[in-house]
C-alpha cells in the first residue's frame, strides 16, 4: 500500500471516529445541552428584566440622587448616601456575573456612587449654612417632619425653606426668569377661630404665623439670600460640577448598563457564573 493510500485511510478512520463520537454525545447529552442553554437564556432574561433594566430606570430618583435631609440626630442637613440597589430581589445574582466577567461596569457604577457623594455633601454644607440663617433671621419654631411629631401652632420648616431657596438659585440660569420655581406667597388661612398666614412656595407650606408681618419677613429673607452673592456662587459651581462631573459618570454607567441589556435583547445570554446559573 502506498503512503498516500495509508494517509487515506488514516483520514477516513478519523473522520469516522469524530462522527461516531459525535453521534454519542448527541445521543447521550444532545438533550441535557438543549434544556441548559434553555435555562440559561431564561436566567439571563430574568436578570435584564427583573435587575438590569430597573436598576437603569431608577437609577437618579433612589440609588444615586441628588439630595439632602436633615438629620435629627446630626441635627443638621446632611447629604444623602447612594445605595446598591438591594431592594431588588436578584441583585446578588446579577452582581455576580458583573463581578467576573464585566468588571467595567462595577468601576462606572462605583465611579457614580462616589461623585454622587461627594456632591451631596458640598450641597449639604450649603443649605445647613442658609438653614442656620434662616432660624437666626426669623426666631420662629422649628418644625421637622418625623413620625408622630406634634406640630407646633407657629412654626417654620427651615430644612425646606433652605433647599426651596436652593432650587431658585439652581433654576434661575436655565430658565433666565425670576421664581423660575414659583413665586413664593402669603396666604390667610383660618384653623378653628385663628387667623393665620402661611407663606406658600410651589407645593410647600413653609411657614405658619399669626403675625402677617413676619410671614411677609420670611419672603424678604428669601430675596436677600438670593440676593447674596457668595451664596449664589456656590450655586453657580455647585451646578456647573453636577452638570460637568455627576452627569458624566452617570452617562457613563447608564451607556454600559444599556449596552449589556442590548446584548440580552439580541439572543446573548449573559456571561460569568452565580449561584442560580445552570
């Protein structure tokens, strides 16, 4: 036999060979691979539903908001901490795959969370400082939403009262008018035979007195605030960071989560392992 005939025939006993293993895999583990891939594109379509795409859609009103609160313990406004998403019952899951096998998307998120922090408490300092002047200037009672806290017949709420003056600031610029949030007023109001005034801005009532003349106070208070040039520009470069530094990061991480849901959505499960993978 010559040397081609025998590399022939070695051929064909291979290809015979890759054919009848073949043949066996299918037969023995065709099934089980079918029903796999099945429970894989499934779970890959949970997560995207049940993690990926909520994780996206609240992602600047709960998990990275810009925002403050007061703080009874602190007593004093402090900025509000981003927060994973952990509401959500899969997160682990997901988190899981991200971990091992799209680190990046980990970084961007981390990224966010950081300058999302960061900006809260520049914003908090701020607004304590316009709280704290705000007491000093009216001499009223304070009042703070809590639970089951009894509300005092006069009262101001300086937390709000400080960040409605913020939001004026902030929206004064974009929109190029004055009360681009609402012109604050004085409105008479009666609880049982008192008179009072409350000074209405937007859908806060900020303040309640039975002096008119120091409701109308709090409204020229407002002004001079306004009006006060360091305080306007801390506005200014609070903005233009959210606006240079929060919006980046958070385009950054949103860009990376949509293309992942993409993948999903055009037949690509998702990579890396958790505890539920099949």
């Amino acid at each position: 036999m010559q040397f081609s005939e025998i590399i022939a025939v070695l051929s064909l006993g291979v290809s015979l060979t890759s054919l009848a293993v073949s043949f066996l895999i299918a037969k023995f583990y065709g099934e089980r691979w079918v029903e796999m891939a099945r429970r894989r594109r499934e779970h890959s379509i949970k997560l995207k539903e049940e993690v990926l795409k909520p994780w996206l859609t609240k992602i600047g009103e709960e998990y990275c908001k810009i925002d403050v609160v007061y703080s009874h313990h602190f007593d004093r406004i402090v900025g509000v901490e981003p927060k994973d998403p952990t509401d959500l019952e899969f997160f682990d899951v997901a988190k899981s795959h991200l971990e091992s096998k799209y680190p990046e998307i980990l970084k961007a998120w981390v990224e966010f969370k950081l300058v999302t922090s960061e900006h809260n408490k520049e914003l908090a300092i701020l607004l304590e400082e316009i709280r704290m002047l705000t007491i000093r200037e009216l001499k009223m009672p304070c009042h703070y939403w809590r639970p089951a806290a009894e509300t005092p017949e006069e009262y101001i709420i300086p937390d709000r009262f400080s960040q409605c003056v913020y939001q004026e600031m902030e929206w004064r610029e974009p929109y190029k008018r004055k009360w681009a949030s609402g012109e604050p007023r004085i409105v008479p109001t009666m609880h049982g035979n008192k008179k009072f005034y409350e000074l209405e801005w937007g859908i806060y009532r900020l303040v309640k007195i039975r002096d008119e003349k120091q409701a109308e106070n709090a409204i020229l208070l407002i002004n001079k605030i306004i009006e006060t040039s360091r305080f306007r520009e801390e506005a200014k470069n609070l903005t233009k960071r959210k606006n240079e530094i929060y919006n980046a990061k958070r385009e950054n991480f949103e860009a990376k989560i949509k293309d992942l849901i993409k993948s999903i959505e055009l037949g690509n499960n998702l990579r890396g392992k958790c505890r539920f993978c099949p």
